[in-house]
C-alpha cells in the first residue's frame, strides 16, 4: 500500500512540472497570466512618450530580418527560440493581459535602444491563432491612429498590430516614412505576415482640408484583393453617418496605390485595406470608436474566413 502511495506522489509531481504545451508548439507556451494593463493606453502611451522625440536608425537588411524572423517564430508558438532570435538585435518580449478583456498579448519591444532606433513595436494575440494584421505606419503624425489601431486589435481575437517607433519626419530624408520604404523593420514584419497570407488593414489620417468632404477614404491599396471586406467596413461607416469615399468606385485623395506594404500584398495575391480618418472624426473619442467598430466588422470576415480554412483543411 505505501509503495502504492509512493508511485500516485511521483506521478503527480511529474503531471506538476512538466510545462504546458502550446498547441501550436513543442515549447513552453506563454505565462498563463501577464502584467495586467489596459492595452490601449499602452499603446497610446508608447505613441505619445516615445515616438515624438525617437530618433531613426536606419536597420541593415539583417537587422529587419531578424526582427521579422522572431515574429515569425513566435506566430509558430516556437516562442524560446524566437525570444533567442530576437535578443540578438536587442528585441525582447513582454506577456501581457488586457484588463478591459482579459485577452494575453505578446508586446515584442526594443528594449535597449527604443527612444534611438525607432523601429517600432508588435502586439501578438496570444489566444487565438493569427488571422489578420493591423498596421500603423504613422503613430502621431497621423494623430490617434495608434489609438484606433489598438482597439481593432482589441476588438477582434487573432491579430497581430505592427506599429511603426518614429515619426514619419524622424531620420534624413523619409527613412522613418515607413508606409513608403522596404528597408524598415516595419516593412519586413508586414512581409512576414504577408507571406503567412495574413490580410492586413493599414490606418491612416489626414487634415480636414484635404478632403473636406469626406470624414473617410477606403481603398484596397494596389490590388484588389481586399476588396469584399472594404466593402463591408465602408457600408458600416456609411450606414453609421460617415462620408465615405471608396477609392474602387470614386476618384479618391489619399487612395494608398503607391503604399509599399500594399503593393507587396497585391503582388501576393493577399487582401489589403488602406483606410483614412479625418482629424475631426480622429481627435473625438466617441467617433474614434464607431470607426474602430466599423474596422473591426470587416476584421472578423477575415476571422470567419481563417475558420472555414481551417475547417476544410
């Protein structure tokens, strides 16, 4: 009986110790739990006290490769490794959990020389499989446009936000105008993505006056790819009271045809939405929201879509 009792303690303490694996993985997965914040404000937080002032050091090719590559790694659950990979360009990884949904995300961060490189952050959703990207090339030059790219990540399980770490003016020249560039790091993640065929949704914002008629512009970038899902987002502006001009039917400013993740999605054959806010509805909270809901009605399409290829695989 005592040897009985001997063998049912050990077996335990095995149960115990061995670590929980990832479906995805033959790691480690994350934490259950992370440091509880408001994701939001994290990510407002990053905007307005690093990125005004951040230099620009322009990445070597494998320097944005590596970066991209840990993503990568981590989209694969092969989360030691990519934690490897990326403390090799002084990138590191923090597990957090959103208070406001109780959602974990993994914010992957430079965490030597963030104020001085500016190559920007990626928020990973932990619990749920990757689906799509939210992408903000323009934190505080296109103002609250990291705000709005929060609360699509927040608002629909399964994405991944790549937020740019320098003002567009930031460096010489336009190196920090990521939107326009291959050879940021900001680029070369969206590229990871794109490869993974993930659709992405870039957010954008311009001055009242360019286009006074309009509180919106919605364009499928270079391709036409995303076309169904920019559809969906701009009925559910219109249909909301916002004016809306669709690049696919209408002659629209700002229509994102020359934008280089969009072109790199279209040449893949992968859905993208090039999106513009105007300041006025940007700057007012509760219009920032109704925007953020509208984005995130076309987001789940693509969830739903992710869902039926799964199931048919």
């Amino acid at each position: 009986m005592a040897s009985l009792l001997v063998g049912v303690l050990i077996a335990a303490a095995v149960v115990i110790v061995t670590p929980v694996l990832d479906r995805h993985s033959d790691e480690p997965s994350a934490p259950a739990t992370g440091t509880d914040l408001d994701l939001e404000r994290r990510i407002a937080g990053f905007a307005a006290d690093t990125v005004p002032d951040a230099g620009f050091l322009p990445p070597n090719r494998v320097e944005r490769e590596t970066v991209a590559a840990g993503v990568g790694l981590y989209l694969d659950g092969k989360r030691g490794e990519a934690e490897r990979k990326l403390a090799e360009v002084d990138f590191g990884v923090h597990i957090l959990r959103d208070t406001a949904k109780g959602r974990r995300y993994a914010e992957i961060v430079d965490r030597a020389r963030e104020g001085v490189r500016g190559w920007g952050r990626v928020y990973i959703d932990l619990d749920a499989p990757a689906h799509f990207s939210v992408q903000v090339p323009h934190p505080v030059a296109d103002a609250y446009s990291e705000t709005l790219g929060a609360g699509v990540l927040r608002g629909v399980p399964g994405g991944v936000l790549v937020v740019a770490g320098a003002h567009r003016a930031a460096g010489e020249g336009n190196a920090a105008d990521v939107a326009h560039r291959t050879d940021t790091v900001f680029h070369a993640v969206c590229a990871e993505l794109v490869a993974r065929g993930l659709p992405g949704i870039q957010i954008h914002g311009f001055a009242d006056k360019t286009s006074r008629a309009h509180d919106a512009v919605v364009s499928t970038g270079a391709g036409d790819e995303g076309r169904p899902q920019a559809v969906t987002l701009a009925r559910a502006l219109t249909d909301d009271g916002f004016r809306v001009c669709r690049a696919w039917s209408s002659k629209c400013p700002l229509a994102g045809r020359t934008n280089k993740q969009g072109r790199l999605a279209a040449d893949d054959g992968v859905p993208f939405i090039h999106v513009e806010f105007s300041r006025t509805v940007r700057e007012d909270a509760a219009r920032g929201r109704r925007v953020v809901e509208a984005m995130t009605t076309a987001a789940a399409e693509w969830k739903g879509a992710a869902r039926e290829a799964r199931a048919g695989g």
